[in-house]
C-alpha cells in the first residue's frame, strides 16, 4: 500500500492506494478513516482496480482544516480535487454511512468524475428531529467528555450482534474504537453539524444514471435493509445485496462477502 499526501487549496489529504487498473475511490464514515477499507486494499479488489481509500479532512493523516461544519458538499469537493489529481478520469465510487452521503454530493456536484456508485450501509434521507438532536447531543458529549464515552456509545449500534467472547468481534470492537479515538474533537464536532444538516438526496436517486450497487448488512440498526431497499428500488436499475449477520460496517465485519459482491458488480460494470 502506498501513501500520498495531495494538497490543493490550503488542504493537505491523505490516500492510500493500493493495486492497478480502473481507479475505485473509497469513502469511509464516521468517525472513522482509511482503515475501514484496510481488509479491501490487501484483498481480492486490488487485483483489477487501484484501491483509493481517502482521509477526508480531519481524519486518519489528513489534518483539521480549520472548519466548524464538514458539509458533506465540501468532502465531494476534496475527493473531486483527489481524482482529478490522480488523472481526471470516472471512478467507482464506493461511500459507507458518511462516505455514501458524500458519494451522493459527488454524483449531484461531480458526476462526470463518477464511473459508478456503491452506497453501503448508508441512506439518501436527511435527518429527522430526533436525529438532529442526537447529533447535537453526541456534540455535547464529545466536547464534554471527550472521543471515548462516544464511541463507546456507537460500538453496538455500529457492528452485528456477535457473542461476548467472540474473537473476531472482539478485534472488530479493538479496530473500530481505535479509528474512533484518534480522530480530533474538533473534527468530529464538524462531523456532526455536517451530518445533521446535510440535505435530503431522496430525489436525486431517481436520476442517477451510473450503475448502482446498494450494500447493506441484514442486522444494521443505523441504515436498516429496508431502507436500503427502498433506496435501490429509486435507482435505475440499482443492484442490492443485503449481507447476513452484519450491522453498518460491512466491509470490516465480513470482508469476503463484500469484496465478492462489489467484484462481481465492477466485473458487470468494466465489462471484463
């Protein structure tokens, strides 16, 4: 895997790349970084595809920019201002939870820059009131208290119901809280403000005109499948793949099955 720094604008990114042919950019949620993709970038999908997991900014080795609100606009902006960077040609874009809003603003902002789209453990709708307050809540509570008590609080609802004792949901749990504490107070309260006034994509859906693979896990309490179906059911000719025994963090908690179903889909898609 190789790290590129790329700086545009007052803005230094991280990516890491990983393999050749087509490029597929990577977008990973909150709070979180590149290491989400780290199962993917040293699997099977590096083989056909050069793997572009972004740090967007104020994650992973990208550093805080300054910004009170991460609007998921900006972040399409950065990851834009990265593929027109690595050679300004359509890339398979893959967003998880926060990176599928971002995958959305790059379709509404930048389509021609997208080759294809795979929205994972994600939704199209904006915040209701209740969320809006619970993101306002969890500003609080980082401020307050710090990055630990909160992503504590997100680690049932962000993986599968696993046994206590489970190996592999216990490194999960390791992996998840890791990514989850390094990241910056100050970007996971921009984060949040991002997220909870991001606007309503629903009516894009309809006019999305790259192929489209939808993921979800069958046990996601964040983006439950039905969401997701309804989500794909307003894509032209959307694929859907639900993942059994995972929560919202499909690429982490059964990285065969994802890679296998994203394969297949790009496979469809580059005709080869």
């Amino acid at each position: 895997m190789e790290t590129r720094h790329i700086e545009f604008e007052h803005t230094r990114l991280a990516v890491h790349l990983a393999g050749r042919g087509p490029l597929a950019m990577l977008i990973h949620g909150y709070p979180l970084d590149h290491r989400l993709w780290l199962d993917a970038l040293h699997g099977p999908l590096a083989a056909r595809h050069t793997l572009v997991a972004i740090d967007l900014r104020g994650h992973g080795g990208s550093p805080w920019c300054g910004d009170a609100v991460h609007t998921m606009d900006t972040f399409a902006d950065d990851v834009a201002a990265v593929l027109r960077t690595l050679g300004d040609e359509p890339a398979h874009t893959v967003g998880l939870s926060m990176g599928g809003y971002v995958a959305l603003a790059l379709w509404a902002n930048h389509r021609a820059l997208v080759r294809s789209l795979a929205l994972v453990d994600t939704r199209a709708a904006a915040d209701g009131e209740a969320a809006r307050a619970a993101r306002d809540a969890a500003v609080r509570t980082a401020v307050e208290q710090g990055r630990r008590p909160l992503a504590t609080a997100m680690l049932d609802k962000l993986l599968g119901k696993r046994a206590p004792d489970d190996p592999h949901g216990l490194l999960l749990r390791a992996r998840v809280t890791t990514m989850a504490t390094a990241t910056p107070v100050e970007t996971i309260v921009a984060d949040l403000r991002g997220l909870r006034d991001r606007p309503d994509r629903t009516a894009l859906l309809s006019g999305i005109t790259v192929p489209t693979l939808v993921v979800v896990g069958s046990d996601d309490a964040i983006t439950p499948p039905a969401e997701a179906r309804t989500m794909a059911a307003a894509i032209p000719g959307a694929e859907l793949v639900e993942v059994p025994r995972c929560g919202h963090l499909v690429p982490m908690e059964d990285p065969a099955a994802f890679a296998a179903a994203l394969g297949a889909f790009w496979v469809r898609v580059d005709g080869a």
